[in-house]
C-alpha cells in the first residue's frame, strides 16, 4: 500500500515545470505506484526518485515460498528491472536508506548523505518480519544469534537455503502456524530439513479458518512429515552464537539448530520525520489520510488510530480494517 504526500506549492507551477516525484520502496506497491504514474504520462509530469532498501528490482514477495521449495528461482520472480524508470531525468537508488523526511524543507535524506527535495513524495515502504519477544535472539555482540532467520526477503530465502543445505542443519523449528510459517516448513522438508511447527493458538492458521479445519490441515501438514506444537509458545533461543534448540512455555525444550520467524509482520519504519509523525500510545505510530490515500497537512499517511486500535482504509471498497500494532 502506498501513501502520498502532496505539497500543494506545487499545485501553481505544474505547468512551468516538472514536479519532483520521491518514491520511498521499491517492493510490489512503490512499482506498481510508478508504473501507474508513467502510464499516465507521468514522464512528461514528474522528475521520479526511487529508493530501495533492497538492491534487486522489485519482485513478487509471494513467490518466496516457491524459491524456498526450488520450484522457482530468483530471477523468475523478478517483476521489474532495478532500473524502472528509464532517462537521465530519473535515479534509482539501490540499497539506499531512507533516514529522515523533513516536511517543513521537503527534503528527503538518504543514508548515502543525498538530500532529495520532493513536491511529491510516495510512502511505500511495506513491512518487516516480526521477531517475537523472547529471551537468546541475540548474541553475546548484539547479532542476531546464527541459525535464526525471518521470510521475508529474497535475502532471508537465499540464506535459509544455504544453511539448510550446508549439511549441519538437521532440524529446524518454524515459529508460527500461518500460513508463511506452513510454506517456510514445507520448502524446508524439501530439502531434507526435519522441521516441527511450533504455533502459540489452539489450531494451526487460526486466524483464517476455525477448529474443525485447523484439524484437518493438521492431518496434512503431519503427512508431510512436519512436526505440529499448537497451544505453545516459544519463550527462548538456546545457544550462545548460534542456536541448538528452543524453549517452550510448559513443554520440554525442542533441539535444532535453525529457526524460522513466520510470526507475523511489522510495518517498516526506520526514519524520521520531522513534525509529521504522530505518537498515539505506548506501542502506536499512525499515519492518517483521506479516503484517497493522500494528505496535504499534518497528519499524514495510510492508517489511523480509532479507539486505541489502528484502522486502514481501502478506497475501492470503502471499508475500514483493523492492522497491527508496530511493537
């Protein structure tokens, strides 16, 4: 989902010349953006800058799973090249940061030192793997412990695949019962990785479906020959630098030396803005706009709080649903 700020300055010199367009994300969302702007002639309109934490072009996060199994490739979930936009006029920064948007200056500052002025800017940065809170993700150096990976990025796939074929991996254990956690557990079998699911509700995908089907998909899943812990939560990481096992609330501790987060997602949030954003609670940032997506003043951005809770608006079907929190 992308979010727009507009700088209605703008508004009155459209016509002189062309209007600087940032767009922060380079994933599925921020290229779709582009690709509609330039559909539209955007070309002749905008002056476009795209800045992407990752250094592909975008590619289809959904496919991942398909990497994981080997039934697809890299380069066969590639969307876009990295270079979407063509001309001198347009820059693509790869594995470029975002660290700070001062609003009152419409200025973005990237972490390679640029600062990019904008009359238009796209927020679409999308969202991270969560980490659960719990006890030994980290090493003794404040890195994240080896063996322990989330799913999320073409990254996190390569590397999973390369432990789980560097021949010491013989079990992992996928933290969450979705259905990420169930692809992650399925790719991993496929290549040999003895795997058990470890999922906090009382079902697996409880989410999604009731009791009745978590039980059948249980059957399938166990088919498979993955290993299933519903009604159990994982309190730690065993090992110093690198994992041999978990710690389960009331259970026995489980060895393995990989761990897979599939336990949800988190928006992507690693820059400041300068008197722009907006604290609603101890673990709550939102982004407020209309039902276009769009904003010209203070608030800004793509969800709000109601009620203690965050909400999301859909234009096209007019409806209003309940997100996550960013702890």
């Amino acid at each position: 989902m992308a979010t727009v700020l507009v700088n209605p300055r703008t508004l009155r010199s459209a016509r002189k010349q062309r209007r600087q367009l940032v767009v922060i994300g380079n994933g599925m969302a921020g290229a779709r953006a582009v690709e509609e702007i330039l559909a539209r002639g955007g070309a002749d309109v905008f002056t476009i800058t795209m800045f992407g934490d990752e250094p592909y072009g975008n590619y289809n996060r959904i496919m991942l799973s398909h990497v994981l199994s080997g039934d697809e490739t890299d380069a066969g979930i590639l969307l876009n090249p990295p270079v979407l936009v063509p001309g001198e006029r347009h820059h693509a920064a790869r594995r470029v940061r975002v660290d700070r948007i001062d609003r009152f200056a419409k200025n973005v500052h990237s972490s390679d030192g640029r600062v990019t002025p904008y009359d238009t800017l796209v927020i679409a940065t999308g969202s991270r793997s969560h980490l659960p809170p719990m006890d030994g993700l980290y090493t003794p150096a404040e890195s994240l412990k080896q063996g322990i990976f989330g799913f999320r990025t073409i990254d996190d796939t390569r590397n999973m695949l390369a432990h789980a074929r560097a021949g010491h991996t013989r079990h992992a254990v996928v933290i969450g019962g979705g259905l990420l956690g169930l692809e992650a557990a399925s790719g991993l079998r496929r290549h040999g990785v003895s795997v058990d699911v470890v999922h906090s509700g009382g079902h697996l995908m409880s989410a999604q479906m009731g009791p009745d089907g978590g039980a059948v998909l249980r059957r399938s899943v166990e088919a498979l020959g993955i290993g299933v812990l519903t009604g159990c939560r994982t309190t730690a990481v065993l090992g110093t630098d690198r994992v041999t096992g978990v710690r389960l609330r009331d259970r026995p501790d489980l060895e393995c030396d990989m761990v897979v987060m599939a336990a949800g997602i988190r928006p992507t949030w690693t820059w400041r803005c300068s008197a722009a954003c907006r604290w609603s609670g101890p673990s709550w940032w939102t982004i407020r706009s209309g039902s276009r997506m769009r904003t010209t003043s203070t608030p800004w951005g793509n969800a709000s709080s109601t009620a203690g809770r965050c909400t999301a608006w859909w234009p096209r079907s007019g409806s209003r649903r309940w997100c996550w929190p960013t702890t």
